[in-house]
C-alpha cells in the first residue's frame, strides 16, 4: 500500500509539472533586426530543445520558470528567462571576441584587431594531449611559417626556424622569449604544462622590437599565471609506450650470409646470370675475419641478435601537480612537474624535474610587482652504444667472452664493440634556473606606467665519465663542469590613452644584457684500478687540466608608437638601436627601423557586404639586422703544445694568433615587407589570414677563404645578397556548432623560396657571370640548399654497356656534356633541400563529453625539392664483407637488378650521391578525451575529471627510403617514434 501511494504521488507531481508547461514561441534577430535561420534554442538542465527556421522562428514547450539557452556561431550565447511569458524574442549580439584577443607582441600586448605586423597565436591547445616532453613538438606543422624538425632522442629539442634562411653564416637561431625575458637555455627545460600561449613574430615589423637578435624570427612563450578565486588544484599523470615507425633491424645470420655470396656472385652462382647456387662455393673462405670462423676454419655457429641488446621499447611516464588562485590584490600559480622518459636505443634516457611559482602582486593603487621563476633538474646518466658499430656488428660474433667479458674489437681489428661505450660510469647533470622580477608602477600621468624587468638565466652542466676501456683499454676518466650566466634589465616606459576616436600606445625602451660562459675539464688517462673512477682522477698515469671562457654584452634601445584612428584606421612604427660587444669598434652600433598600415575595411560606412564580416589589409616594411658571433671581428689567440726542449724535454705551451680580425665588420641587414589580409565571412563560420612577404638580405657575414701564405685559412667579413619571399595562408572554419555536437577544422599552408642574388662579384673566367663557389655550395641565381651533383640514372646491368672504369652494379651516371666519359664537369644542379610547401589540417569533433581530434602534417618538394643524400655504394672489400647492414638496404645483385643501391665487386671510377624526395604526408596526432559530467565530478568532490588517450606518428606516407623522411635519417640515422598515450587529470 506504501509503495502505491508513492507512486500515486509521482505520477500527480509528474503530471502537474506538465500541465505548467507553455507553448512558446518567438523569433531570433541580430542586432541589425536581421533574422537568423538554425540558432540553437533549449531549455537549460533538460532535454528540450529546437532550432530556428528560415525566419528565424522557433517553437517548444517550457516550464514558466525555465531558462532558455540560445546559441549560435559568431554570436554571444544567452541564457533567457521564460518568466510566465509564451511569446519570447531574442535579440543576439555578435561575439566579438577574436578580435578583442589580446597576443604578446614583445615588451606589451596588443588586441588581434589593432596588429599591422605578421603575429600570430599557436593552437597549443588542441595538441596539449600528445605526447610531448619539449614545447616545440606541438608547434610541428601547427604554425604557417614555422618549421619545426622531428625529435629522435629522449628530452631532444627539435630544429626550428621562421619564414625560410636569411643569411650563411650570421645567426640562424630563433628568438625564444620567456615571460618578457630573452631565454638561451634549452627549451626541454620547460614544463610544456607551465605554458599558457605561444605568439610568434615573424615579420620585420613585428620583430623590430628586438632588433637584431630577431632576425630569425621570435616565439613569445608565456607561461600561466593565478586568477582571483578559491585555489584550483590539478594534478594529471600520462604513460606512453613508444617504438619505431618503421620495423628496421640489421641483418640475421642467414641475410648476412647471402650478403657475402652476393659480394662473390662470380663465384657463388653460376653464370651466365648469376642466379643459380654454385654448390662447389666455398663461403667460409671469404670470410674475412677469424673470428667469422670456428677453430676448424667453418662459418661462425652464432646468430648473435647485437640490435635486440641494444634497443628497446621507449616510454614516456608524466605526472604534474597544479595550484593557482588570488584575490584581488594578489594572484599565484605553483607547479611541479616529474618526466621520465626512456629512448630507442639503451641508455637514452631523459628525466626531469621541475618546479615553478608565479607570483602577482597589487602591492598600491599605483604599483604592481611579480615573479615568474622556475628550477628544471635533468638527470641524462648513461652513455648509448655506438648506433653505427651496433648495427654493423656481425651476427657470427659475441660481444663477450667465456668469462662474461667484452670483446673490446671482436672483428680483431679497429671496430670496437659498441658496448664498450654504454658498459661505463656516466653522470650527466643539467640544472636550469630562471627568474624574471618585474616592476610597475602608474606615473601622475593617466596612461602611463613605467615597468622594470630584472631577469636572469643560469644553467650548470655535470658530466662526469669513467670508462674502463678508453685509452687503449689502460682507462680514462674525466669531469667536466659548465657554467653559464646572463642577465637582462630593461627600463619600460610605456603610454596608453585614448582621445575620442584617437588611441595612442607608445612604448620607450632601454636595455642592456650581459652573458658569461666558463669551462673546466679534468682528464685523467692510465688507471692500474677503476674503482674510484672520476672520483680519484689523481690516480690517473698521465693528467691534463683544460679550461675556457667566454663573455659578451649588449645594449639596446627602442621606441615604438601604434596609433588608430576612428577604430579603422592603424599606424606602428618601431626605431631599435642595437649594440653588440662581438663587432669592432668601428661598427659597434646599428639602427633597424620599420612601418606597418592596417585598415580595417569592414568598419567602413561604404563596406555593405553581408556575408563579409570583417575584412581588415595591413603592411609593413623594415629593417632588421643580424650579428656575428663573439669576438668574430677581433684577432684571436690559441695555445698549444708548441715547443718540446732537448731530448725527453718537457712540453711548453706556445701562442699564436690563430685568426685574423676585421675592424670593418658590420652588421648583416634585412630589408623587408609583409602584406596580410585578415577576414571572417559567413557569420564568423570562417576566420583565416593571408601573409606575402619578401626580403632582401645585404652584407652577409661570411668567412672568405685566405691565401695560405696569410698564415691563416680564412677572415669573417661582409658580401653578397639573399633574396627570401613567400606566401602562408591560415584558415578555421567551424563546420558544424550544435549543442550537442561541433566540429572545427584548421588548415594552414605556406611556401618558401630564396636564391643567392650576389657573392664575392668575382669573375675569374671571364665569361661575364659571377663565379659560383662550388666548394662552398654557393651558386649565383640558387637556393642557398642547392644539391649539386652527378646525374644518376639507375644501376649498371649484366650486360649493359658499360663505360671504362664502371662496373656492374655501379650507379649510371648521365654524361651530362655529351663528351663520351663521365668527369667532374657533368655535375649540374639537382634541386634544393628546401620543400617546395607545407601544410597542416586539425580537426576537432566534440560530442557531448568526448572530444576527437587529429592533425595531418606534410611537407612537399614538388618538382625537384625537399632533396636529401640517401644512397650507399658498396664494393668487395674487408671491412664491406665483414660489417652487418640493415636488412631493408636493398643492394644490387644479379638476382635483385632492381634495387636501391649499388653493389658492386671492383671500386667504380666514380661514386656519386644519389639524393631523393623526402616529401610525405603523416597523420602526426590523434587525441580522443572525455570529461565526466558535472553530475559524476560532484559527487566526488571534484570539479574536472578527463580521460584522454593519444596517439602520434601514426601513419607516413612518402617514397623515401630509411627510418623517416623528415628527420632525414637513412637506415644508419636515428629512428622516428610511434607513440601510444593514455592519461588521466583531476582538478579540484
């Protein structure tokens, strides 16, 4: 009877619940009175919900109490109450928040909508899932304009670069600033999770602000920071297991035979094609070594698998702890963050520690002050086994003896055993310190505010190495100590105000930095006992001390004025005056200035089209610089082992002046533009930018080869011309917004070319064409990667014909001049090892709780480009017979005429490099998460819970030949990852 009385009850209260529900309807406008068709409308906490239609009219049934959420792409989302109401309109506001984003532009902020410079925001987010120790591998292929290389060892940094090669032998490095502060460390030292945004500079007009250090472009890191509220722990823990892409492994002991027998194909098959096994061969005989053999002169019993000892499966195992909050007046972030991560090949591994506080603080009305200061340990012990002695180690021989020992030359002869350099005592430590103390304080005067930045780089580096098997097996030890200091303090002044439809924001700088570096070695050779190893290097027979030090300063100041008029109309210009202790005393000083223009044409009272809804053309022009390295321009001094008096004298160390100073060395310019149209179209469904921009490099710092009667080989100095341009283009489009389902896609692209305009001007032949520098690789009219070389057209065949001095199964070489022999004059250009374009696609798909996204990467040579050397050219001699290879090098034979690569019995007149397209396309991240409903969280007494499993380098698909294409690394390089991640991160 209870239990149907209860049930009696629900069903009145169930029933009464509906009887209050209103048959609403109403109409969805934007601001202009316009109607908008498929507007999300639902009842918030419930099920119910519509769309509008072609007038914008919707219809549904609510409760007098409840709350519509209206919804739609490129508006701001409402939340409406019914209030006893059956007819509701709704009246949406766009949103206009893209453009009111605010990015890090160098020494301030500016708003999306206000840049005239070529500065743009990284999506680090979407990819904060994958897998990555070290910032830079989000950024691959996330960024137009920014190339970032593949990674190959545990805790590596990747290659980086911005917008192509401006120079030859200036600084080629990008500009890396940290929280406002110019950081030289290593970035594996950050903590990925620390970081907030990545904005990236990379025109001259945007770069000027830091002048010459930012010829190559800047990557603005800033890293998070506390916001007012209760404290927000998060704590998020990851595994990754890791293998390569590619099943490589060196040959077995049955593949290392028939290598052998192809090496005598005369003699192992019978002619006349060489593909029938000769019975009467004897194989053991052309093994090379005795200890291929056994005692009674047979081929070696042993399979011996040197790859498998040698390698293993990698993994990556994370966890990072999070706590931030504030109040008003001050705000805090602390985290610490633990990577353990172990390599391919044994003994690489990487481990760091790291911990983190920032710190904000309203300490007046009038004055702020801050901290951001991190501490990273990186703990890299262990020394890898040489990767190439590994790999060509022979399956017939052990690496140890009877007694468990290493063979230390188990070929008898040079090749060592590529253990010996992983059985040693190796101590490798790496400690970073960062710190960054900043000061504002508001001046009488409304808008403006001084700013004093104090920041501080320090780094000590450990390794520590004892190995029982150096010196010739007698032992040797050795401690090496590196210490490295900078500081930099700049004085900000900077001015913000606006007067009716006039706003200036001017910014006033001086700066001045300072780096030191100093090294000390201890080497200690010939121990009787390593016990004490590093530690006792007093013991050593014979002892050396090795020591160097480096410092160099600059000063700097800079001024820049952005100006807008009637929110449309925009103007920045930017002076920077660099100094640098490396030039003489002569060329000191250089000044970089630029301009930029942007307006915003859709602002205009002429602008009506519709579908258009911001349109906004910028351009720059300016100057930025590039410096040499320290002391390049000063004669240097070398010391060294010069004299040795009498017989069975002591040595004494002598000087010379091992370079020869220029006085007139100056600074590398760029001159350059960017022209940019920035759009949103369709109702904010389409965001995108398109960049062109093209630079002329002038007085490229080079090192120009010297007579050798000098007494020296070479003197930097200034020459030639760069030119460098290219297009990028960048788009986002929000392809479905629902409210249960979304689905965004990004797609970026560019390309990038440069040519060498002019060199030395010399024309020594007379023909009226400036000399290319074939030494260099130089070459007048072509890329500065121009690939130079022979022209190879296959592999010489049985019973080709076969030019004097070539063999068969020797790389054809075109006569490129028709002369009827093959001689150094048939080289021409190949092509270039830049790619010809690049392009990325994220896309990410979010239903209800769980979101998908996947990110292809490629990079494209087109006709002739994205070259690089892979070729091998074996011939029948001792050590080709007695070294293992990769059983997926596919060498000639007669019974493989179609092979890769050349093998041949006699050394071929000449050997030429075979290049090949290194053009791919790779699914690089895939990362599926899910957030548990608030319903779930709640009851556990926590605000977030996802679970999230990622992978990356899943799938390549290109024609080159070797581990991968973009590390360009053969079969004897370092291979490229798969890796495999599952996660979880809790926030309270």
């Amino acid at each position: 009877m209870k239990h149907f009385l209860i049930w009696i009850f629900l069903f009145f209260f169930a029933m009464s619940g509906f009887a209050q529900n209103l048959n609403i309807k109403g109409q969805i406008t934007d601001t202009s009175g316009e109607s908008i068709i498929g507007v999300n409308v639902k009842v918030k906490g419930k099920d119910t919900g519509t769309i509008t239609d072609i007038d914008g009219n919707y219809h549904l049934q609510a409760a007098p109490n409840d709350i519509l959420v209206v919804s739609y792409i490129g508006f701001i989302t409402q939340e409406v109450p019914v209030k006893n109401r059956t007819v509701v309109d709704i009246r949406l506001i766009e949103d206009v928040k893209a453009l009111d984003e605010v990015v890090v532009v160098g020494y301030g902020t500016q708003r999306k909508a206000d840049l005239t410079g070529a500065v743009i925001r990284a999506d680090i987010k979407t990819l904060k899932r994958s897998p990555n120790s070290n910032v830079l591998q989000s950024l691959q292929g996330n960024v137009p304009g920014l190339n970032i290389g593949q990674v190959t060892n545990s805790g590596g940094t990747p290659s980086m670069s911005i917008r192509g090669t401006n120079t030859l032998g200036g600084n080629k490095d990008v500009l890396v600033i940290l929280d406002g502060i110019i950081y030289t460390s290593s970035l594996s030292s950050i903590n990925p999770d620390d970081i907030e945004s990545v904005d990236i500079l990379k025109d001259a007009s945007s770069t000027a602000v830091y002048g010459a250090q930012a010829a190559n472009g800047v990557v603005m890191i800033t890293t998070k920071k506390g916001v007012e509220g209760k404290p927000k722990i998060t704590f998020s823990s990851s595994y990754t297991f890791s293998n390569p892409t590619h099943n490589y492994r060196p040959m077995n002991r049955e593949e290392y035979l028939d290598n052998v027998r192809d090496f005598y194909y005369t003699e192992a098959f019978l002619g006349p094609d060489y593909t029938t096994p000769n019975p009467d061969f004897d194989l053991a005989s052309k093994l090379p070594d005795a200890p291929l053999r056994d005692e009674n002169g047979n081929v070696s019993p042993y399979n011996y698998n040197w790859w498998d000892e040698g390698t293993q499966s990698g993994h990556l195992f994370e966890n990072r702890f999070n706590i931030s909050g504030g109040s008003k007046s001050i705000n805090y972030m602390l985290s610490y963050s633990n990577t353990d991560q172990r390599g391919f090949i044994v003994n690489d591994d990487f481990k760091r520690n790291s911990v983190r506080l920032n710190l904000n603080a309203e300490v007046a009305p009038w004055w702020k002050i801050g901290i951001q200061t991190f501490g990273a340990f990186v703990n890299q012990d262990g020394a890898e086994p040489g990767l190439w002695n590994l790999i060509t180690q022979s399956p017939l021989i052990e690496p140890y003896d009877a007694d468990g020992k290493i063979k230390p030359y188990p070929f008898n002869t040079l090749d060592t055993n590529p253990f010996m350099g992983s059985d040693i005592d190796d101590y490798e430590r790496h400690n970073y310190f960062f710190g960054n103390i900043s000061s504002e304080i508001k001046l009488p005067l409304k808008g403006l505010v001084y700013r004093l930045n104090f920041g501080n780089n320090y780094r000590i580096d450990n390794h520590f190495q004892a190995s029982q098997y150096g010196y010739n097996l007698q032992g040797e030890a050795y401690k090496e100590h590196t210490g490295y200091y900078d500081y930099t303090i700049d004085n900000i002044l900077a001015y913000n105000a606006t007067f009716g439809e006039h706003h200036i924001d001017a910014t006033l700088l001086y700066g001045a930095s300072e780096r030191k570096y100093d090294y000390t070695k201890a080497l200690g050779q010939g121990f009787t006992r390593m016990t004490l190893g590093y530690n006792s290097l007093e013991q050593a027979t014979t002892r050396y001390v090795y020591s160097d030090a480096w410092r160099e300063a600059l000063c700097y100041q800079m001024a820049r004025v952005s100006y807008r008029l009637m929110d449309r109309y925009l103007i920045t210009g930017t002076v920077r005056r660099d100094g640098f202790s490396g030039f003489a005393a002569n060329n000191k000083y250089a000044t970089f200035p630029s301009i930029a223009l942007g307006w915003i044409i859709s602002e205009e009272s002429f602008f009506k089209i519709p579908w258009i809804d911001y349109l906004k053309l910028r351009g720059g022009y300016g100057i930025s610089g590039n410096q040499t390295s320290r002391y390049k321009s000063l004669s240097t001094v070398a010391s060294e082992i010069r004299y040795i008096f009498g017989d069975g004298g002591k040595p004494v160390i002598g000087q010379e002046i091992s370079a020869l100073g220029n006085s007139n060395l100056k600074w590398e310019k760029t001159a350059g533009i960017n022209l940019g149209l920035d759009f949103t179209i369709l109702g904010q469904r389409l965001t995108g930018s398109v960049e062109y921009y093209s630079t002329t490099t002038k007085d490229l710092l080079y090192d120009v080869a010297l007579p050798d009667i000098t007494g020296f080989s070479k003197i930097a100095s200034n020459l030639g011309k760069i030119k460098n341009k290219g297009f990028e283009f960048i788009l986002t489009s929000k392809n479905i917004q629902t409210s249960d389902f979304k689905w965004t896609t990004s797609l970026n692209f560019s390309t990038n070319s440069n040519k060498i305009v002019t060199l030395t001007g010399e024309d020594n032949d007379g023909d009226g064409i400036e000399d290319d520098n074939i030494s260099s690789n130089l070459f007048i009219g072509q890329p500065i990667s121009a690939v130079y070389g022979y022209v190879v057209d296959g592999i010489y065949q049985l019973g080709d014909d076969i030019p004097a001095g070539f063999h068969p199964g020797n790389y054809r070489i075109v006569d490129m001049t028709g002369e009827g022999e093959i001689t150094p004059e048939d080289r021409v250009i190949l092509g270039k090892g830049d790619p010809a374009y690049r392009f990325g696609i994220m896309n990410t798909l979010e239903y209800k709780n769980f979101t998908l996204s996947f990110f292809i990467n490629s990079v494209q040579g087109g006709k002739d480009g994205y070259l690089a050397a892979n070729s091998s050219s074996l011939v029948r001699d001792q050590n080709n017979l007695r070294w293992n290879r990769i059983s997926a090098w596919d060498y000639w034979s007669p019974r493989n005429p179609d092979a890769v690569y050349a093998r041949s019995i006699s050394t071929p007149k000449i050997t030429p490099t075979v290049y090949e397209d290194r053009s791919f396309v790779r699914l690089q991240d895939v990362s599926l998460s899910y957030a548990f409903p608030k319903s779930v969280t709640n009851k556990v007494g926590l605000s977030e819970i996802d679970l999230f499993f990622s992978g990356k380098n899943l799938l390549t698909f290109t024609k080159w030949h070797g581990w991968d294409p973009e590390a360009g690394s053969t079969y004897s390089g370092r291979p490229v990852m798969r890796s495999f991640s599952f996660g979880v991160s809790l926030t309270y």
